[in-house]
C-alpha cells in the first residue's frame, strides 16, 4: 500500500524554554517496520521542512513547522493510509485540527495514528476529531503492520489487539491490550533513509547537544522497570525492561555511520543504563572496533551504576554528554513520586563522570501536588553540592501532569484536570514559561513557587560559576561560536534566535476557521 506517514508541527510560545525540535525515532521505528512489509512509504517531518517558520495559531502561542495546507500540498494524492505520531499533548490542539483536515482534502485515505499521547487517551482523540479512524496504542511496530493488513484486505480491526477504532456508530472501541514486544533484536532498524536527514543536519535538529556534527537518534533498550507516579510509562507499557544485546547495539551504530557518515548518537532510552555489565560490555565493543563516535544520553539514567570504572569506559567510548534525573533533592518527595534513588550516591556518581570530563546535566521537577516549602529547600541544598560534584547543566521542569501517569488520573478523579476543556493544553504549552505557567500544587502558591523556579535556576548558576570559575568563560565563548557543549548553552542559544522571528499571519487561516 501506499502509506504517508507525517511528524507534525509543534505548538510553543516563542519566548520560552522549548528546546529545538528533535528527529522522531519511533516515527523511523514505524517506517522501518512497514518498509520491510514491502509498503511504499513517504515521510513528511513538518518541523524538519520548516523549522523557522513561526505561524499565529491563538492568543500568543504560535505553529512552529508547516501548516496543515502545506503538509497537505506534500502527500501524494494516491495514498492510501496516512499516518501520524502523536508524541507530545501540548501539540493536541493543532494535531486535531490537521487530522481534520487531511480527512477532507484526502477522503478515500484511512487516518490511522500512534504516539504517547494518543496512547494515553486514544478515546478522547477520536471523539474530538471526525476523520481519525484508528489509534495505536503503546509500542506500534507489530500492531502498525497488521493494521495495514487489515486495511488492505477490510479485514477485522476487532481482531487486532492494541488499538482504539471508530465503529459504524462513530464511537470508539477498545480491543484488548497488545502484550510487550520481547525479541526486541527482531524490530527493523529505523528507517532513516527515509527522512531529510541533510536538514536535520543543517538546521541542527538533534535531541542531545548540538555539537556541529552528524548526528541521530539511538533506542538501546525498550521500557523501564521503574514506577515513577509523575510517569506514563508504568501506566502505558507496564514495567517489564528489554535490552538488545551491546554488539547488536553497535552493528547499527556501524551501519548508519558507514551509510550516513553519522559521528554522533543520542540515546532515546527511557532508562539507557541499570546492568553495570551491559554498559561496559557496550562501550569496550565501540572501543575494540575504533568507531571514532560520540554517543550521548540526554533523557536522564540511573546513577547507581556508573561509578568511576563505568565513567572511565563511558568517556573512553566517545559520551560525551550524561544526564541524571534525580527530580528533586529531597527524599521525602522522592518517596512520594516513587523516584527510587538515592542521591548520595547520585553525587558520587556525578563527580565520577565530571573527573572523566564528560558535560552533565541534571534534571529538576519543581511542584509536585505534595511537595512543600522545606522540600524544595532541600532541593536547592542538593543543587548546590551537585555544582560542586562538577555537574555543568541544570533543567527546572515545573510539574505537568503527563496523561496516563498515575499522578494524572489522581488530578483527574480530584477534578483537577479536565482534557475536554481546552484550557489544560494551554496549561501544558506554557510549562517551559516563567510567567504564565500553572501548577497543581496544593501546599504552596502560584507565585512563591515561580520564585522558587528562578531560584533554582540562580542557586545552581552562581554556585557552578563560583566552584568552576573557567566555566563561564567557556559559555560565553561557546554562545558566540555557537559551538555547545551543554543543553542550556543550546537553550540560551536558541532563545536569542527566537527574539528575531517572524510570527507568519494568515486572513483567514484554516486554523481560525477550527479553533
């Protein structure tokens, strides 16, 4: 069959902390799998196609990527499927818009989708559209390809498990759940080939530090067997933890370097390191091979098993650039958000990596429903000695219930969240804001925790600058050069881009006519 399969646009306040858009592995993931269906197969990556153009959506939230008419305008108008990955909530308001749409300008196409947030409220999704026919939920390499053959041959969606379908009665139905992919070796490689990777290249679209190089996405592992409550991975895909085996790993490193000539990967891995010997049975095979790469994990890991030999072999092998997500500094929080970790040894763990000169960053969630004043102390205490440990970067996220975590269906049942009401996706697009963001935090009020945010910001800083006074000099030398080394160089970097737009307006846009 003939299959379109699209990345949408983004919606973002321009003036915010919203990172550049990053190459979508699942998406490559899909691709690869109905590729070797012998399917016939386009991408369209909207961002990828126009990652500078800003469009006037509502109030002053803007469409960064293509409109729906020039997705449109791309598909080819003998395809027979079009599918779409619907990755992040904050982007709903304009995903259904375009789903819309492309049911009009391409009638005779099944819509099919998949993606994080259509696992977590695949219903909701076809209720608020017309012309979404399909949703499939969690992990979509298998369900993808018998979808298509259900379609090709109008099969029996009922009898696929792992997805949501409008029936005749325009309602949606649940089949039962698919179980977890377990021969993970088995799934096709992504299929880049397929992608504009010269623009990713050019306009540095990468989920890790833009280091001026070649650069994609890497999947090592599939799951976590974690149950963070702030998380829809328990939630969506249960807590069973896959890992394909270190020389597997490397064969495709291998394979797209020679192909691509990519020097630099980033792990996408929810959780990429728990086995000390995996990861070090990893990093000595890319040493034995002499690949001459460097690789990255800039989603967050666990500290527990890198101690100094794993920090040695890790930079030896070409990382870089590590990230640690301890979320809070305090563990009566880390108790309550079930965050098992334990931040002595984080510590230890992040002066292991910084002796190894590797740049790292550390992940900070602030709001917490449960979290009070002297929580957040704590966290500005462990901020500072993590400085003096030599981590480089530090990310504040403030809370944002994600759909399908367990502390999104305890706000919903409170009242607290309604995702028939628009405003809550709003809420979502102004998280990386200063100023306009909202929490659903019970012990402490709006503005103290906004001041608590830039403190965290201030108190990690000040005391790096302090401790490592070399460091700021090298900061402002990577602005101006544009050579990053850490993610809030690229943040920093991309915001002082993002002062200069053009916000693109339309008389009369399909946008206006649908919101």
């Amino acid at each position: 069959m003939k299959i379109c399969l699209i990345n949408p646009s983004r919606l973002m306040k321009p003036m915010s902390a919203t990172m550049k858009p990053s190459p979508s592995l699942g998406l490559a993931f899909i691709a690869g799998a109905l590729k070797r269906e012998g399917h016939l197969i386009q991408i369209i990556d909207s961002l990828a196609e126009a990652p500078d153009q800003y469009i006037a959506f509502k109030n002053d939230i803007v469409l960064n990527g293509l409109s729906e008419t020039e997705i449109a305008d791309l598909i080819e108008p003998d395809t027979e499927v079009i599918g779409l990955s619907l990755m992040f909530s904050g982007n709903w308001l304009h995903n259904r818009i375009l789903i819309d749409y492309l049911g009009r300008r391409f009638p005779a196409a099944r819509i099919l989708a998949g993606g994080e947030h259509l696992s977590a409220a695949p219903e909701m999704c076809i209720e608020q559209t017309r012309s979404l026919e399909i949703c499939i939920c969690g992990e979509g390499e298998e369900t993808v390809v018998e979808v298509v053959k259900a379609v090709e041959s109008r099969g029996d969606l009922s009898q696929i498990p792992g997805i949501v379908y409008r029936n005749e009665d325009d309602t949606p139905t649940r089949t039962p759940t698919k179980k977890r992919i377990r021969e993970v070796e088995d799934i096709a490689w992504p299929a880049w080939e397929l992608f504009p990777l010269e623009k990713y290249k050019q306009h540095g679209i990468i989920y890790g530090v833009d280091r001026n190089v070649y650069s994609l996405p890497l999947m090592a592992t599939r799951g976590c067997p974690y149950e963070c409550t702030f998380c829809s991975s328990p939630q969506m895909w249960g807590t069973r933890y896959f890992m394909r085996s270190p020389q597997d790993v490397v064969n495709e490193i291998v394979f797209f370097r020679n192909k691509f000539k990519v020097t630099n990967f980033d792990f996408y891995d929810l959780t990429a390191i728990i086995q000390k010997k995996w990861i070090i049975d990893f990093a000595k095979e890319v040493i034995d091979r002499e690949l001459n790469i460097t690789w990255q994990i800039p989603a967050g890991t666990r500290s527990e098993v890198i101690d100094q030999e794993v920090a040695y072999y890790l930079y030896r092998s070409g990382c870089r650039n590590i990230t640690y997500a301890p979320e809070s500094g305090s563990e009566e929080t880390l108790r309550l958000i079930k965050k098992k970790v334990s931040l002595s040894k984080m510590l230890d763990s992040i002066g292991f990596s910084s002796k190894e000169h590797m740049n790292i960053k550390i992940n900070m969630i602030i709001g917490f429903p449960s979290e009070k004043h002297r929580n957040i102390w704590k966290t500005m205490w462990f901020l500072v000695k993590a400085s003096w440990y030599g981590a480089n970067d530090m990310a504040p996220s403030i809370f944002s219930p994600y759909p399908g975590s367990e502390l999104f269906n305890t706000l919903s049942k409170e009242g607290k969240i309604d995702m028939n009401d628009d405003e809550f996706f709003y809420q979502i697009i102004y998280v990386d804001t200063f100023f306009k963001n909202s929490f659903y935090n019970n012990e402490i009020n709006t503005y103290t925790l906004r001041f608590y945010l830039i403190s965290y910001l201030a108190i990690f800083y000040i005391s790096n600058f302090i401790f490592h006074p070399t460091r700021i000099l090298k900061t402002m030398q990577n602005l101006l050069t544009r050579n990053y080394e850490s993610r809030a160089e690229m943040a920093l970097g991309e915001l002082i881009k993002r002062s200069k737009i053009k916000i693109k307006q339309t008389e009369k846009s399909t946008i206006e006519s649908l919101i």
